[in-house]
C-alpha cells in the first residue's frame, strides 16, 4: 500500500502548500512513484502550483521529475449510499485509485477544518504540521499561558488529531507519525524563539509528535511558485551561481527530508 503523507493544519499562511510540494517533488526525484491531491477546493493553492509547473514544462521543453497530480474525482448523489457523506467518497475513490500505482501519497489539507480535512488525518501514515514559529501559531495546537511557559490544554487541532488517532487505533492502523515542522524561524528574535523551542519540545512530549526543522523566510519561495518550481529544479533550469541563500534553503529541505524518515527512502539529494 502507498504511504499517505498529509500536510495540514487548520491556519492558513503556515507554508502547507510549499511543503506539499518540495516533499512530493523531492520524493519524485529519488524515483518514488508520487501522488498529490489538494483538498482545499476553493483556494487550491497546491493544485495551482502543479499546474504553473506543468505550463512551465511545456514552455521551456524541460522534463523536470514531478508528482502526478490529480483533482478528486466527481460522484453524483445516486451513487451514494443511504447516510453517505460525498466528501468521504470522493477522497476514498482518490485514494483507492491512486494506491496500486504510487509508492507515496502526498495530501495537501485547507487553512480551516473541514470534512475532507478531517477524513484525511484519519488515513495519514505520516502528519506534517507547519507551524510558523510563534504563539499565534502555537494557539493552533494548545493554549498557554500569558508568559509562554505553562501548558493550559490542548486546542483544537490537536483534539482532531488525536480523534483521528482514535480512528485508525480502532481500525486496527498503525499509529500517525505526527511531525510538526517550525518555519520561519529566522525571523524570530531569540527570546521568543527560546521560549517556542521549550514550548513547543513540552508539547510533544504530552501530546505525542516529533519535532523537524522547516524552511526560515526566503524570497526564492516566492519566486519558485509562478513558476512551479521548487529548489531542487534550479540547476536544472540554468541557474548558474546559485547564492548562499538558495544553497541554505536547498539544505533545509535536505534535513526536513531527513527528519520525516519516511520507509525506503534515502536522501540523496
């Protein structure tokens, strides 16, 4: 069975889609058999940025190694069964067509809790949780308190993980492989990101999830996307030169790879 890699969480801004992309992209590249799905049917940020690649790559002639993605499929109501829910059968029919060709499955979830968003936590092998590396961010997975030191609960989207956790415990899965990524954390000052560092490494030692480095706050992100690029494709284009930046960003996703320590893969990039 394909390994499902579901990146979501439920604040929008937190860098979902540019994860998505450089792992499914990055996993295509090692020779993975990799497919991507975008549940965030209004904005669908992730299927833009596949679709800017695949016009990129039929202007420029290049064959750049890519995941194969595909929208859900439609299902008319008669074909629903008494009580069934659309949504869970579009994403269901998706995923059993995608399996028996696909090594990984690549879920990129809406900013906002959904249905769709919450079957496919159910079905993740592996959960990555971008997390802008401050409190604002961090309400999303437990409330705390006003000096940024004391645990209060957990907020919602770690309830819905752990629903989710509850699901497939009861259909005999094995357990999510829950990942929080921290981005951005170049921008922090280093009080407040020693103080995200300690809350963060009690929180997931209460509720359960590893901790990986994520991607700190660059312009070529913003630069890649019109274009559906990620920045393992720069050399690739012509790129001659390629800046420190880029270099560091090319080595952030290296050790981001590395982190998810996904079954039969080995970073070679």
């Amino acid at each position: 069975m394909a390994h499902i890699i579901v990146v979501g969480n439920e604040k929008g801004g937190a860098g979902k889609s540019t994860v998505s992309m450089h792992v499914a992209t990055a996993l295509a590249r090692m020779g993975h058999k990799t497919s991507a799905l975008d549940l965030d049917l209004r904005q669908r940020t992730f299927g833009r940025y596949a679709d800017n690649r695949a016009k990129f790559m039929q202007k420029s002639g290049l064959d750049l190694p890519s995941p194969r993605f595909h929208d859900l499929p439609e299902v008319a109501n008669d074909q629903l069964r008494p009580g069934e829910n659309v949504y869970d059968r579009r994403l269901s029919a998706a995923v059993a067509t995608l399996e028996p060709d696909s090594d990984f499955i690549v879920i990129d979830c809406p900013g906002s809790h959904t249905r769709l968003s919450q079957v496919a936590h159910s079905l993740a092998d592996t959960l990555i949780t971008p997390l802008n590396d401050s409190f604002i961010d961090f309400d999303l997975l437990a409330h705390i308190d006003s000096d940024g030191r004391k645990i209060l609960g957990p907020s919602v989207y770690s309830e819905m993980v752990w629903n989710a956790r509850q699901l497939r415990a009861q259909a005999g899965l094995r357990a999510i492989d829950w990942v929080v990524v921290r981005n951005r954390m170049g921008a922090q000052q280093m009080v407040n990101k020693q103080k995200m560092g300690d809350a963060i490494e009690a929180l997931s030692k209460r509720i359960g999830f590893r901790i990986a480095p994520g991607f700190n706050e660059r312009v070529i992100f913003r630069e890649l996307f019109p274009r559906g690029l990620t920045l393992l494709d720069l050399k690739d284009i012509g790129v001659k030169g390629l800046n420190i930046s880029n270099i560091a960003a090319r080595q952030e996703l290296r050790d981001l790879m590395k982190s998810l320590n996904l079954p039969g893969v080995t970073v070679s990039f």
